[in-house]
C-alpha cells in the first residue's frame, strides 16, 4: 500500500498481523463489504515466516497440508515440492496468495500499532502507530501470531560481545556467511535443532550450549514426486474434509492404542517403523503417550537407544538424552541429522546443566569450567508465546481496562477468541484455543470463518457490540484446565505453561481436546444464538449467555 495514512480514518476492521491470519480475516471481511486495513511490523506478508529465515527453517506439518484450504483456485494453482516446506517455499506461498487476493492494497507495512483504546460511548476502538497515525475502528481483530515474540534472553555480559549475534527468530535477509568461522550456538529447542546441522556443514567450528535437551524426531523430508502432488489435489476436497475431523487438523496417523497392548518384540518394531517413517507418526502407533507416564518412559527409553545407536560418543549421548520432561510435553522437534552432526569432528557439545555459562565475554563464552573463543553467536532462545504480541501492545477496554492488568495472573478468553470486558476485539488463535497443538492453518481457518458469521449475525439484527460473558469465560479457562490436568503436558517446563519465560504466569494456555472438539463445540455456541456473549444494539441489548454451557460434557 502506497497511500500516506489519514489521521483520524476510519474503518470497520483493524487487523493486527499480515500473516496467514491476517490474510484470511481481510480476505473474508473484505468480501463483505467491509472497509479494512490489515497493520504489520514487518516489510511484508507471511508473518512467523516472515522473520524466522534462519538456514534449516522448515514447517513440521505436511506442506499439502499447511495451507488454505478455502480457495480451490489457490490450492490448484499451488504445487508444493517438498514433504515438509522450507522457509524460503512457505514465504512464496504467501506472497503467491497476497497477489492472487489483491491483499496489499489493504495492508500497512513497516508499522507497529503502539495502542488500542475502547472509547465506551461511541463504542469504538481508538488504534495509534509507531508511524503516528490514530485510527478509529468498530472491530480489531489480533491476528499477531503465537509465536511472533522473541524471548528476551537472559545471558549475562551479552553486550560486550565483539562479534556478530544472530536471533533466529530475527535472521538478516541477506545470507551469512560462517565459512572459516567458529560459531557458538545457545538454545536446542526446534529452531536450534533446525539451524544447527545447515551451521555445522559451513562453519570451521560450532560449539552447541545445551540446558534441556528437546525430544526431537526424523523428519525424513523428501521432495515431493509429482505423481502424489497429482493425487492430492485430484481429491483435495475429500482431503480437507478429513482434516477438519482430526484433532490435530491434518492427516498425521492417530491411534487409541495402548503402549502396553503390544508385547514388547512388536512395540520395538513399531517404534522402529514409525521413527523410519518420519515425522510425528510415532503419536500414531501409541495413542497413550500424553496420558500414561509409563507408556511415555518406555517411547522415551527407545528414543534414548537411537540417540545411542547415533552418537558415537557416550559422553556426548548421554547429554543429549531429554530427561525431566515427558516426550510430548515440550514441543517435539523434526530434524535432519541432528543426532548425527554430532560425530563430525567441527561440533561440540557443552552441557550447560553440568558446566553452567557465566558470561558473554568480548572474545566468546566463559563457562564455570572452560572458555569457548567464538567469532559469531546464534541465539535460538525461544518466544514469549502466545500472549507475548497482545500484551506488547497498551490495549484498554472498557472504563479503561488494561489487557495486562485482566491477564496479570494468566490469560483468560472465552474459546481463545473473546476476552470479557473488551467488546469487538477478538484474538485469532489466542491462548485457551487448539491453535499451537494443531495444523496452525487449519486452527486459523475455523477461527477467521467462525469470526465472519459472528459478524454476519451482528450485522443482520444492528447489533453494536459483541463481548464475552464473565460466567462463560470463565467456565472455558476451567475447562480448557480439566482438559490439561489429566495429561503429561502439565509436568513439562514448557512454553505452553509460560515456564520459560521469568516471572510469567504459570497457566497452560492451548485447548488439548481437539480441533474436531473444538470445532463442534465453538458450533454449539454458535447454533445457540452465540451462547456465552452479551450483544449490544443501538437502543437495545441481547443477553446470550443465560444458558452458560457446562463445557467439560
């Protein structure tokens, strides 16, 4: 978009985030009628793939898979190359789908929105930028992305570095080059795992500082013949509708079988099979992984035997090994030969559990037992996930309610889309919501289609306002709880429960039951005169929540 902003426009819609959610929500207002502008930091669209473009960045749901599935024009006209897209491929396809919708026109780059202030009597929301400009909107819609805000890290000395510092959720645009270079890198989650083998085949030296190993899997990435791309978008539609009755809205394999069903000559051999196959179709050989503690640590022992079979030495084995957390509740990892890269004689292993990092210093990192002279530093420490963006940004509703002070002990939404309180904003994929255990895109998809005949309903009986109601609020949090507790997912120190970031919250913030679950339930709601929220109109309101679901039936 070309045009200088106009102090005091105004719109029907503002939407925060120009990746796929935001995409979809301007499309579908859009064809409404509505007048729209979509704001985004960024100089462009695709979001989390905007800025994560480290070397190795790669999705971990099937690329036929992760995209829109509302436009038989786009999903023919696409043709996908690899089993799990790269960064750079995911990029294209959103730039390819923003052409194809006209959606730039509409679009703002380069700007972060600084404030979203509720003016009660006019029943509006006051929106400021960075750039200076104050918009007016009925609607804001926070399309901002789970995963869109880096974790400050908390590396003493980080400043006095002489080198470079590269953030993998932050990567330059242009290449780097670390030939003839030693590199050190901090952090072993999935970004860390996806960065450090493409680091390791260019660098003279890479030192990989490892606090908790992660539970990461083969991706056995291939590309995509052309006979299967032919196959799947002849029954594209049969294919999406299958995926929209999954829990985790795609086709990975699932099963209710038991561990311990198989005997244990078979369970080796499934294991087997499935860590062959690739991917996360281990969850579909052992549906009890997340629920039975002994079934977990019996996957994990066989997980620890390949990382064993892998690893030439056993010191540096027996460090990578996740303990202290259940297999699956920390985010699983796909790689390619990370295991592996470790028996290249250019990659080290420090263990920063046993040998702690004390402080950056100008030349490298000084350890309690050691100093590690580095000419670069990579840091894949993670994200302040899921309220991170929403809290960046001073939002207020009503009688001046800060979102900060609403959520100062945890987030709390109804269906992870509404928040009580603060009328006609709504969160896509927000905390209490399937969104990060599932397909994104798939979880985006129901949210932005659900969120357009809410709309639909208001305007079609001149309803003002939307808001969530205190009682169903807060019986969703205690579901989305009850739905959690009984799993392993609650003894991990994961970003799910907000643990690795100091200070936060420790609430568990996606809903587990299911995007199928989900799905039907936020349609009961729906089909209930949207059960749960409080309508105002111009001259009269409408109580829809007088019948509060008990939502853990």
């Amino acid at each position: 978009m070309t045009d200088t902003p106009s102090f005091d426009e105004r719109f029907d819609a503002i939407i925060v985030g120009a990746g796929f959610a935001g995409m979809y929500m301007l499309h579908s207002l859009r064809a409404r009628g509505m007048r729209v502008r979509v704001i985004e930091a960024a100089g462009g669209v695709g979001g989390t793939w905007y800025w994560n473009r480290y070397p190795g960045a790669r999705c971990d749901v099937v690329s036929v898979d992760y995209s829109f599935s509302f436009s038989e024009e786009i999903q023919q006209a696409w043709t996908w190359t690899e089993k799990y897209a790269a960064q750079p491929e995911i990029l294209r396809y959103a730039e390819f789908v923003a052409d194809t919708l006209d959606l730039r026109r509409d679009m703002q780059f380069d700007t972060r929105v600084e404030s979203m202030i509720y003016d009660d009597a006019a029943a509006t929301w006051s929106v400021t930028t960075d750039a200076g400009d104050h918009y007016v909107s009925r609607f804001c819609i926070m399309a901002t992305g789970c995963l869109s805000i880096p974790k400050d890290p908390d590396i003493p000395g980080l400043s006095s570095f002489d080198g470079p510092v590269y953030f993998t959720s932050r990567w330059p645009h242009e290449p780097i080059a670390f030939g003839g270079k030693t590199v050190g890198l901090i952090g072993t989650g999935s970004s860390g795992i996806q960065v450090a083998p493409e680091i390791a085949q260019e660098a003279d030296r890479l030192f990989v500082f490892q606090r908790t190993p992660s539970f990461t899997l083969p991706a056995r990435n291939t590309p995509l013949p052309a006979s299967f791309v032919e196959e799947v978008k002849g029954a594209y539609s049969a294919r999406r509708q299958k995926a929209r009755r999954h829990p985790a809205g795609h086709l990975r394999p699932i099963t209710d079988r038991k561990t311990f069903s198989y005997e244990p000559h078979e369970r080796r051999s499934a294991f087997d099979g499935a860590w062959e196959s690739g991917g996360l179709d281990l969850f579909g050989v052992f549906g009890d992984l997340v629920v039975d503690e002994a079934a977990n640590d019996e996957v994990a022992q066989m997980i620890h035997r390949k990382i064993e079979e892998t690893v030439a030495d056993p010191t540096t084995a027996a460090a990578l090994k996740p303990t202290g957390n259940p297999l699956g509740g920390r985010r699983v990892c796909l790689d390619t030969d990370y295991y592996a890269m470790f028996n290249r004689e250019n990659v080290t292993l420090v263990d920063v559990l046993k040998d702690p990092i004390e402080t950056v210093v100008p030349d490298g990192i000084r350890t309690r037992d050691g100093h590690y002279k580095i000419d670069a530093l990579v840091l894949a420490t993670g994200f302040d996930a899921m309220t991170g963006a929403l809290l960046k940004i001073d939002i207020r509703g009503r009688q001046g309610l800060s979102l900060r002070d609403k959520w100062a002990h945890g987030p709390v939404t109804y269906l992870g889309i509404a928040v009580e309180g603060f009328p006609n904003l709504f969160t896509i994929t927000g905390p209490g919501s399937p969104s990060v255990l599932t397909n994104v895109i798939a979880s985006i998809e129901q949210h932005v289609e659900w969120l357009s005949d809410l709309i639909d309903h208001m305007d079609k009986r001149a309803l003002k306002t939307v808001e969530a109601d205190a009682q169903a609020e807060e019986a969703w949090v205690r579901h989305v709880y009850d739905m959690a507790a009984p799993t392993l997912m609650m003894k991990a120190n994961s970003w799910y429960l907000g643990a690795n970031v100091p200070g936060k919250p420790r609430v568990f913030m996606p809903y587990v039951g299911g995007l199928n679950v989900y799905r039907d339930k936020a349609q009961s709601i729906a089909d209930d005169g949207y059960r749960g929220f409080h309508f105002e109109g111009n001259e009269r309101s409408s109580q829809a929540s007088a019948k509060t679901e008990t939502l853990g039936r």
